[in-house]
C-alpha cells in the first residue's frame, strides 16, 4: 500500500460523506440505520435456524418448534423488506447527490474565468474523471459505504457466534480470511488503476463518435471519404479500453477462483472436523447448521467488506479528481485593495503598458511588448499576417488570458484587480470563431444579454435589425423559435406538429452573431475579430456601416484582412510577430510605404484592380 492510500481513502470519504450529509441529510442517517439491521439480520437468522434444528432433532415440544419456524420466517420476511427499502434509498440519495455533484462540478468549470485550463489536455483527462465521479460516486460510494457498515456489522456477529459454540473453528476462519482480504485489495488496486489508463482513450473514443455523426464535419467525411478512417480509429479506442477491462478481468477470474477453492477448502475441513465433534457428543446439530451458516456468512462478509473497500478506494479517486477541478475552478478575486463590484463606465482610455504574452511556458512569445490606447469613442484597427497576435490582444482584453509581463488599463486601473464579471458586463464582442448556437433564433440573439431580453423582449428584435437579419429570422418557420440546427426539432407551435429546425448559411450566421453583440447595449466597448469575413461586399458595407452606428459613442476594437473594415478607423495599428511596427490613420500609414501600404498594394491587387 502506498503510503498516502489510507489518507486518501479517509479524505475521500470524508468528503463524499459530506457531499451525501449535505443533500440528504435525514435519508443518510435512515439508510445508515437499515444498513445495521441489515447486517445483523443474517446472524439473527443462523441463530433461529440453529434453534429450529435442535428443536425438530431433539424431540422438543411442538410449541417449540412452532416458534422457532416462525422466527425463522419473521427473520427472513424482515431481511427482504429492509433490503427492498435499502435499495429505493440507495437509489434516492445517490439522485440527490448525484444532482449535487454535477451541479457543482460545472458550476465550477462555468465560473472558471479564462481559458487555459480548457487548453490543457491534461485537464481534460481529470475533467473527463471529474464527470465519471459525479455520474458514478454516488452509485459507487453510498452502496459501497453503507454496505461495508452492513458487512462488518454481519462480520463481527457471525465471529462472535462461532467463538459461543466453536472458539477453534473462529480462530481458523478468521486466519483464512486473511488471504482473501490482501487478495481483494490488490484487484481494487488495479480497478482503480485502470480507471486513469482509460479516461484519454474514452475522451478521443467520444470525440470519433461524435464526429462521426456531426453535421457540421459531414461535408468533409464524405467529400474526402474519412468514414472508414475515423471509424478506425474509433475501433482502435474500443480496443484499447476493452484491453485495459480484459487484463482486470482476467486477473480478477484467477483470483476469484483461487480464493473459492481455499474457501471451500476451509470450510469442508471445518466442517469435516465439527460433524466429528458432533458425532463425538460435542454439540449438536443445530450448531453444526450454526456453525455452517457462520462460515459461509464470515466469508461473504470479509468478500463484501475489502470488495467495497475498493470501490471505496475508486471513488476517492475520482473524488479527487473532482475536487482538484471543483477547487480549482474558482474565478480570479481582485488583489488585495482592488476595486471590487461594478466597474464604472469607460471615461478616457483602456492602455495596453508594455504587454508580453505567450500561451504556455515552453510556447513562443505571442506578444511582445505591446502598447496600445483605446480611447473612448474611437476605432481602432489591428490589422497583420495570421499568427501575428491580434485575436490574442482581444482575448487578453476580455481577461480571458493573463499577460505575462505588462497590465492593462482602465481608465488607469489595473483590469486584473477588478472583478472579472463586472469588467465583462462593459464588453461585447464579435469573435472571429463565433458559436453557432444549436438552439432557437431567439436564444442565439438574447445570448448576447440575458438580462436585457428578459427584461425588453423587442430588444432581441432591435439587435437583429441593427445586424441585418431580422427579416431572415422572423421569416423563419417558426420565426424566433426556429431551431438553428438540423441536429434538433423545434417544440410545437399551437396546432402544428414540431418544426424541422434551419441551417443558416456561414454569412447570416456572421449576422446574428453581430445581433449577438448588438443586443449588450450596457457596453462600452466592442470587440470585432474578422466582422465581416463570411460576407458578400453589400452585406460588409451595411454590417460596417451598423457598426460604426452601434458604436458611435462608445470604443470599438476591430481586427481584420479587409481594408473596409478599417480604413475608416481612428486608429490603424500594424501587428507583426507580436510586436507594433506601425500606427496611424489609414492615410498616413498609406502615404509612409511601409508594411501596411505594401498590404493594401496587395489587396487591390487581388480584387483585380480595386483601389485603395
């Protein structure tokens, strides 16, 4: 045993015995009763079996042996209803925790303020444990403990009655026992084990599935013939966990076998030995039943006590797992002596000061150096080759990431020591890898502000105005309750049976994820990476022009390849390998020649002939 297993044992299960206490706290305490009875029902049941024997043997009277079959059959009726009760209580504390858990667990993921940790693979495999602990704990841990109470109850009782009628043959079966319970710990070992080995395989197994049936990726599978590929390496996946389930399976048939044959062994000695005593005159028959009854309970409830230790054992595994992501997960607090609750409105300028960033440790440099001033009720355009960092300054200004070196202002206060959601609540953005939200029209516009489409229901339809698409999504079906998916079915609408929901085309999905934006009227400033990639040149200029609208009192941020969407800017600032190389208007940096002159060159030079 590794050291910190019985630490981590006691820690899990101080911790799922919190999580249960919390959810149910009066069908914990009544489940935990049952438990009780139900161990020391068996024992009872040795104990009146033993007396009917005797008293069917022994010639007693017919009252006696009356008595003794109706204990037997009280006992036994008894044993099945506090089993039947025990199981619907299994089964409704684990609902309650279950809900608690997994509540919890994307509580916590939700709440988590930036994206790194979704960027670590190796977050995903303990996430992926994460949600097996709280589909599975419950199931696993309740029975687990409570059976384990129940099977030591049970354990101890039949001891204590084969050292009344046969001390010798109690020493022995409790020495036998030693064996199946180091067996048993060493197979809960494993299982746990191969809980770890399988998490990745199952992730990428989910993820093949899911691609297989995608239709976003459906194009793609047929056009370049994946299918059987991708199944493939779905097949492989399968393999790979099945393998891992056939080694524990293996050893667990071995094991199992070898502790049966010593368990039969011991138990045909034992009794061998007792049938001799009895015929010797030491003891009687209803003993020997005793006795019989005592083996064969002592080994099913030594079985029972390490097999749940185990999986005591897998739950504090997860658990874990569980906890390293529910504790880690909280969003960032403001530094000590920060501004805490609502940030004020944008009166000046939001600074970038000398801002250095870089997604991990071992990964180059996305930015280096950057300032930049954003200032209130102007537009700003970041324009660069791919990979030159300009979505990363707008991640960075939605603290969706940290910068490493440097800070970033507003109206000179350090944004990393404001509260995150309150700093978020002044921002709209429009990302360049927007979500195409499988849901209603109306929830994929009302998304952009929760708040304000429950409180002014028509601003969901103002936003989609100002984007262009009203027309498109009240034509719709079933207007704003069309589902945006071929995926899903729309709910009935009155007489009429669900709708098939619709697939937008990439450019009217640009379109509402600009409702989106438009619909958080609270922020003061907005945030457009690639605006108008997926649209026709009329499209662009109408979007252009209700940005420059929606925006013309406050701060907009634009980040784009095409040159209408920035030649009208404040603002031109020239991005390359992380650095500013250049910044001006478009007609100063136009007539200095330099990078952003020679990519307006080659612009035109790609629409056959257009100007700058």
């Amino acid at each position: 045993m590794t050291p910190d297993r019985p630490a981590r044992r006691l820690t899990g299960a101080a911790s799922s015995i919190a999580f249960h206490l919390r959810a149910a706290p009066v069908l914990v305490g009544v489940r935990l009763a049952t438990a009780v009875l139900a161990g020391f029902a068996p024992v009872v049941g040795a104990w009146t079996l033993a007396r009917l024997v005797d008293a069917l043997t022994d010639g007693a009277d017919e009252r006696n042996a009356v008595l003794a079959g109706v204990g037997v059959a009280t006992v036994a009726a008894a044993a099945a209803v506090i089993q039947h009760v025990s199981r619907y209580l299994d089964s409704e504390v684990a609902r309650r925790v279950g809900l608690r858990l997994q509540s919890d667990l994307f509580a916590a993921v939700s709440r988590d303020p930036g994206l790194s940790r979704l960027e670590d693979p190796r977050f995903h495999d303990r996430l992926q444990l994460s949600r097996v602990a709280a589909q599975t704990v419950p199931q696993i841990f309740t029975p687990a403990l409570l059976q384990s109470i129940q099977a030591l109850v049970a354990l101890i009782g039949f001891f204590v009655a084969m050292v009344v009628v046969f001390p010798a043959a109690a020493v022995v079966a409790a020495v036998a026992i030693a064996p199946s319970v180091w067996a048993q710990r060493r197979l809960s070992r494993l299982r746990s084990a191969s809980l770890a080995i399988r998490s990745p395989h199952e992730r990428r197994l989910l993820f093949y599935a899911t691609t297989l049936t995608d239709l976003r990726v459906a194009k793609e599978v047929r056009l370049f013939d994946l299918g059987e590929h991708l199944r493939g390496r779905l097949v492989d996946e399968v393999g790979a966990i099945q393998e891992t389930e056939r080694r524990v399976d293996r050893r667990t048939a071995v094991v199992d076998s070898g502790l049966a044959v010593l368990a039969a062994a011991v138990l045909g000695g034992l009794l061998v030995g007792t049938v001799l005593l009895v015929l010797d005159g030491h003891g009687t028959v209803g003993q020997v039943t005793l006795l019989v009854a005592s083996l064969a309970g002592m080994q099913a409830a030594a079985a029972g006590l390490v097999s749940q230790a185990g999986a005591v054992d897998e739950g504090a595994m997860l658990l874990d797992h569980y906890r390293a992501v529910v504790e880690g997960g909280a969003p960032v607090q403001p530094a000590s002596g920060a501004v805490e609750g609502a940030v004020e409105a944008l009166q000046d300028s939001v600074v970038f000061h000398d801002v250095w960033f870089r997604y991990a440790d071992d990964q180059p440099w996305v930015l280096r150096g950057v300032d930049l001033v954003l200032r209130r009720g102007e537009c700003t355009a970041i324009v660069g080759v791919n990979g030159a960092g300009k979505s990363t300054i707008a991640k960075l200004l939605c603290r969706l990431y940290e910068p490493d070196r440097g800070r970033i202002t507003w109206d000179g206060t350090d944004i990393a020591t404001v509260d995150v959601r309150a700093l978020r609540e002044r921002m709209s953005a429009v990302f360049q890898d927007f979500v195409c939200w499988e849901l209603s029209a109306h929830e994929n516009v009302a998304f952009g502000s929760l708040a304000e489409a429950r409180r002014r229901p028509e601003s969901v339809h103002e936003a989609a105005r100002s984007a262009g698409v009203e027309d498109l999504l009240a034509g719709l079906p079933a207007g704003y309750d069309t589902i945006l998916s071929r995926s899903f079915s729309g709910e009935p609408v009155g007489d009429q049976d669900a709708t098939t929901g619709v697939v937008l085309s990439g450019g009217q999905w640009q379109r509402v994820a600009a409702a989106r934006a438009f619909l958080r009227t609270s922020s003061d400033v907005l945030v457009l990476d690639e605006p108008s990639s997926g649209l026709d040149p009329v499209a662009e200029a109408d979007l252009l022009s209700s940005l420059v609208d929606a925006r013309r009192h406050g701060t907009c941020l634009v980040i784009s390849h095409r040159v209408r969407a920035v030649r009208g800017a404040d603002q031109v600032v020239v991005l390359d390998d992380g650095a500013v190389i250049e910044r001006g208007t478009h007609a100063e940096l136009q007539d200095a020649g330099g990078s952003y002159a020679r990519w307006l060159d080659v612009q035109a030079d790609a629409l056959l002939g257009g100007t700058r």
